[in-house]
C-alpha cells in the first residue's frame, strides 16, 4: 500500500470515527437564521488569569486594531499597548460574529497555535480562561481524539456569541463568564439588564442552577444608528458607554445612554486605512458636515453617518421634532374645542330664531 493510500485510508477512517463522535453542545450562542444580521460586532469578557498587557490580549485574541480594544473597554485613545492588565481583571474584546445553522460564534477567529505542553482543556480553561470548554475547540476543528494536538498546530477559537434583537432592540451580546461567588441578580445588576431577560436568554429555569465558569449570554442595549443595511458596516453595533472606529478609520462613533440611546459619529482624528484621505462627509442638500446639528424652533436636524462603501462615505439629515408633537395636539385640542364652540353657538342661535318666529 503506498503511503497516499494510507493517507487516504486514515482520512476515511477519520471522516468516520468524526461522524460517530458523541453529538456536542452547538458552538456558540442562540442566533437565529432570520435575525437581521448574519455578521455583526460582538464581546467577550476575557478575564485575564496573568498579569499581562493590553498588547498580549490583542495578540492573543487577533484585534487588528488597539483602539477597537480600548473602545470596546472605554479606555481614553492614549492608552499605550504596553499597558497592563492586572490578574483577574476583565477586558472587553471585540470580534466579529457569525451566525449559521442558529447558533453564532466568531468566524475563523482567533488562531491559537499550540505550545508545547498544551492540551485542548488547559488552552480552554487557562488560556482563553473558560470563554469556551475544549469540546468546543474539538468540535470547531474537527479533532478526533482531542489528546492528540500538536505543538505548532493552528486551532480555531470559536467564542460565543448572536447577533439576535432582544425585545425588537438592537444588542450586542456579551459573553461573561460567571465568576465564583456570583449571581443572576449580581451580573444582572453589573450590566444593566433585566433578571428575567438573562435567564431566559440563556435557558436557566433555576437562579440557583448558576455554575462558575459557565458563559453567559448578556444582552446589552446598543444604540440606534442611520447607518444603512447596504452599507459596508452594516455589522456595526455599540453598546451604552462605548466607542469604535468605522469607515477605515475615518469615523469615530459613540454610544451614550444619555444622547436617547442613538449612536454619535463624528469624523475622526485617525489616519485612514484603505484610503489615502477621508472621502466628504457632508450631508447632501446642506452645509453640515457628519456629527453636526442645526435646530429651528421645534426641529432639530443631525447630519447622520449612514455608513460607507468603497468609495464614499453615506451620509443622511435625520430631523428629529423635538417639541412641535405636543405642541400640535394642544393647538389641535384647541381647534376642535373652538369648533364645538362655534356648532353649539350655531344650534343654539338657530334655536332662538325659530322660538322668534
Ligand atoms: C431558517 O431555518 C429554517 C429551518 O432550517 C428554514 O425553514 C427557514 O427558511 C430559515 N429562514 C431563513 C430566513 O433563512
Ligand atoms: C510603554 O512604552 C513606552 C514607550 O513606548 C515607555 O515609555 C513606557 O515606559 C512603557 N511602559 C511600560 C509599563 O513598559
Ligand atoms: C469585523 O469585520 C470588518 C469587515 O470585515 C472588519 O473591518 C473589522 O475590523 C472586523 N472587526 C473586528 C473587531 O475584528
Ligand atoms: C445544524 O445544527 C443541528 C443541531 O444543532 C445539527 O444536527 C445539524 O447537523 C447542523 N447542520 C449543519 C449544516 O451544521
Ligand atoms: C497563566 O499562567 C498559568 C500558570 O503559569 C499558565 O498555565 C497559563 O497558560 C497562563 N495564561 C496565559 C494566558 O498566559
Ligand atoms: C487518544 O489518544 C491518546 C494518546 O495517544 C490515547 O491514549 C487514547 O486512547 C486515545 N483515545 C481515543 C478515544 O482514541
Ligand atoms: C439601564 O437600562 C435602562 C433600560 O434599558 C436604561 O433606561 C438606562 O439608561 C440604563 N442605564 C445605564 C446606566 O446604562
Ligand atoms: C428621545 O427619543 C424619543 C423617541 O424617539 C423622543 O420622543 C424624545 O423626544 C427624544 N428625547 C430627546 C431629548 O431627544
Ligand atoms: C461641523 O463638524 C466639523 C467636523 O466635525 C467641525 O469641524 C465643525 O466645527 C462643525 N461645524 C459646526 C457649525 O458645528
Ligand atoms: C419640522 O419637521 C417636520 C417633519 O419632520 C416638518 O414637517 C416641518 O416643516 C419642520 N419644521 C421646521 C420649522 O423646520
Ligand atoms: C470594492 O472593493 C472590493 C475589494 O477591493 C472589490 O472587490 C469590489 O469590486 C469593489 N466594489 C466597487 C463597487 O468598487
Ligand atoms: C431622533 O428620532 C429618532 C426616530 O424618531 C429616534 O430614534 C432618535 O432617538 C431621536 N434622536 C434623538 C437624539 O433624540
């Protein structure tokens, strides 16, 4: 037997031991196939079990950029690589989340290679600190025999994650795995979420039932935006109190809780990527730029990032009416009550004329 035929013979062997393997838990969080998006911006909360830098997570976890991190994590744009991240502290780490077959995870993302002395359970629990368990890994790479890895091998880290609306909002989920100690009401407290959303998005029937290590789900409300579904970005999602960088760099967006919830581009300070210059960012029609506003008595007028493409930058004049609807059922109420004024004279008049008669 030559050794291509062996090779097959063990491709076939494996294809089969693979389609016998005991079915494991779907990767990754519910998303559904008929939510909006079937990419979007997504986080997971990597706890840091070393003392290590901003840098080194970026590495580990495949950030193209440091301030995608340090907005995730709302850390002021000066913050240098080398800064660093305590044991047990958390940071935010963006990804890109992939949805298919209602489940999401990140596509492809991050590589890990293997050092030697790794195996599958301590890259799990002690490298990626339980952000995913090593059927995960198995499962994601197609690993027969989830002790034979080998030192230079690529594996593929699938984190968590769903692009899935909650409650018809816009959200980006965040993978928080539950620390010692901790509680349903704690985590919902700490990320601002509803109890009954949290255990329902994550199937716990029983508050009691929470697991140390376990990942969990936590919806966190992003900001709306004008940015179009047609658009390059279209996968952008932030969530209250934190920024990221959009249209190679030329667009700096802000989520704040306090701006009702809607999402605040300006154009940014950054060298672009991709482009030599930032293309215009005024809105059509007017002399706004992006990030501007004008206000009229009751109309406030936003020049609104609406998203990119490969040339250009959309752009799109939201007027928000910001006093003129009460206003106009007041000057309405009034209207109506004056005409049954006026109908009630009118009767009444008519009245008295016959009674004349
Ligand atoms: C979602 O998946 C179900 C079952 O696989 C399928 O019937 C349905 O058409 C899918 N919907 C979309 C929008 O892909
Ligand atoms: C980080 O790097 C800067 C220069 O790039 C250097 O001045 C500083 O000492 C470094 N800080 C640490 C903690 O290594
Ligand atoms: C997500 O994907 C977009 C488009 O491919 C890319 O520009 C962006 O850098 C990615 N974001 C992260 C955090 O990987
Ligand atoms: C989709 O998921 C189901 C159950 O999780 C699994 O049985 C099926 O093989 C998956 N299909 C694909 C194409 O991955
Ligand atoms: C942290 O330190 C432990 C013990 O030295 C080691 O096993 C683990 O791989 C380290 N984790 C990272 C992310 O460096
Ligand atoms: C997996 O590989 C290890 C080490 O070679 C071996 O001891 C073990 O029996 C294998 N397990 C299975 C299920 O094949
Ligand atoms: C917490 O969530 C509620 C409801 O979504 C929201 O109204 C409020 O502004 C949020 N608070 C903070 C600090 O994000
Ligand atoms: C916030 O948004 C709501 C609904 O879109 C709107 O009625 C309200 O006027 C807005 N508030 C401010 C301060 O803009
Ligand atoms: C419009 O936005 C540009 C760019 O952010 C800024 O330089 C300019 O001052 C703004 N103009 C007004 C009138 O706010
Ligand atoms: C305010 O906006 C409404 C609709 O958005 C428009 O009909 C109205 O003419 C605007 N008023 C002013 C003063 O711009
Ligand atoms: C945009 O850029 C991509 C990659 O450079 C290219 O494949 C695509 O054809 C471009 N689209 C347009 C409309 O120029
Ligand atoms: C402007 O109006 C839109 C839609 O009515 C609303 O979603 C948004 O929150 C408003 N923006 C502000 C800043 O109030």
């Amino acid at each position: 037997m030559g050794s291509s035929e062996a090779a097959l013979l063990v491709l076939l062997l494996c294809s089969l031991l693979a389609s016998i393997l005991p079915p494991s838990a779907p990767l990754g969080f519910h998303c559904s196939n008929s939510s909006a998006a079937a990419t979007c911006l997504s986080l997971a909360g990597y706890v840091s079990p070393n003392a290590t830098t901003l840098a080194a997570v970026q590495t580990l976890f495949g950030v193209k950029h440091l301030h995608s991190i340090l907005g995730a994590n709302n850390l002021p744009l000066s913050t240098l690589s080398n800064s660093t991240v305590s044991p047990q502290q958390t940071i935010a780490v963006p990804f890109n989340c992939s949805c298919s077959n209602s489940t999401g995870f990140s596509y492809r993302r991050p590589v890990y290679t293997v050092q030697s002395g790794d195996g599958l359970d301590h890259i799990a629990r002690e490298v990626f600190s339980n952000l995913v368990i090593y059927q995960d890994i198995q499962q994601a790479n197609g690993i027969v025999n989830a002790s034979l890895i080998e030192v230079g091998q690529k594996l593929w880290v699938p984190l968590p994650c769903s692009c899935d609306e909650v409650d018809g909002e816009e959200t980006v989920h965040y993978a928080h795995v539950v620390a010692a100690g901790s509680s349903v009401s704690a985590i919902a407290m700490e990320f601002n979420v509803s109890e009954s959303t949290l255990m329902a998005i994550n199937g716990i029937a029983d508050a009691k039932s929470l697991k140390a290590g376990q990942v969990l789900d936590v919806p966190l409300k992003a900001c709306t935006s004008a940015i179009r579904n047609d658009s390059l970005d279209s996968y952008l999602r932030v969530a209250n109190g934190r920024y990221v960088f959009t249209a190679n760099n030329c667009v700096m967006c802000t989520c704040d809780a306090a701006n009702n919830w809607t999402l605040d581009c300006q154009p940014s300070q950054l060298k672009p990527t991709n482009w030599s210059l930032c293309p215009s960012m005024q809105c059509e029609g007017s002399n706004l730029f992006v990030g501007n506003s004008t206000s009229t008595s009751c109309n406030r007028t936003t020049c609104a990032y609406a998203g990119y493409t490969n040339q250009t930058i959309l752009t799109a004049l939201v007027t928000n009416t910001t006093c003129a609807v009460s206003n106009n059922f007041a000057t309405k109420d009034i209207f109506r009550a004056s005409s049954w004024n006026f109908f009630l004279i009118l009767i009444l008049s008519l009245l008295s004329f016959h009674q004349v008669k």
